[in-house]
C-alpha cells in the first residue's frame, strides 16, 4: 500500500499533471465565458434576424400513445433537434475561439523565438594565452 502511495505521489505533484489540472480549471471557466457569448451576445441577434425563433425551442412533437382508445397522460415525447442546433453553434464558436488563442499564443512564442539573443561576451582569455600575450608585448618592447 505505501509504494502504491508513493507513485500516486509522485504522479500528481509530477510537473504534467500540475499543469494538466490548471489547464481543465482554466478551460472550464473559458467554455462558461464562451456559453455567454454565445448565449448573451451572439444567439440574440441571430434569433432577431430569423424573426425570433428561439433555437432551444424548435423540437417534433410525437403523437400521443393510444392503448386500446385510451389516451395516456403522460407528456408528450419530443425530439429536440433545436437544442442540438444549439449545442452545435456553441461547439463551433467554442473550437474557434480556442483556435484564434492557440493562434495568438504561438505567434507570440514565434516572435519570442525570433529574437535575437544577446551576443555572448568573449570569453576570458585563460591564464596561459595571458602569460603568451605578456611575453609578446615585452619582446616588442625590446626591439
């Protein structure tokens, strides 16, 4: 049991994991901003434009069972193709949104890339091209 607590461990405080957790988190709270586009800002004006009808509404009603010339009383059973419209819509402005991020974020990390970097100092002459050099300037001198 200890070595089975160990790897779980070592699995969830793993650097992936970590990073795994906070990227479902902050999808999570991205997909509840996006639903609210969608349904706040973008459904509305769509609905105005095809005279008001509301997506999630449209469905088929099916007929009403009758066993033996009674008709039962329960509701009636309807296929909701509206609300598949719907989700629909969400999914695709969804998928464009997070494709217009990743666009963002790897043109930044395009341009991050691009830069050049520093030049490096020369490195430090080491004590023997040092002592070379010195030999060099005093022959000189001499002559």
């Amino acid at each position: 049991m200890g070595k089975f607590i160990e790897e779980f461990k070592a699995f969830a405080v793993k650097g992936n994991a970590v990073d795994m957790a906070v990227g479902v988190i902050i999808g999570g709270a991205f997909g509840k901003i996006v639903s609210s586009i969608v349904d706040d800002l973008i459904m509305p004006p769509i609905g105005w434009l095809i005279g008001g009808v509301n997506f999630s509404d449209l469905k088929v009603e099916l007929p009403k069972l009758v066993v033996e010339g009674v008709e039962v009383t329960t509701a009636p059973a309807t296929i909701n193709y509206g609300n598949f419209i719907q989700t629909l819509l969400d999914f695709i402005i969804i998928a464009f949104c997070v494709f217009m991020l990743v666009k963002g974020i790897n043109k930044l990390k395009k341009k991050e890339e691009e830069k050049p970097a520093a030049p490096a100092p020369a490195p430090e002459p080491s004590a023997e091209e040092k002592l070379l050099t010195e030999i060099r300037d005093l022959l000189k001198n001499k002559a």
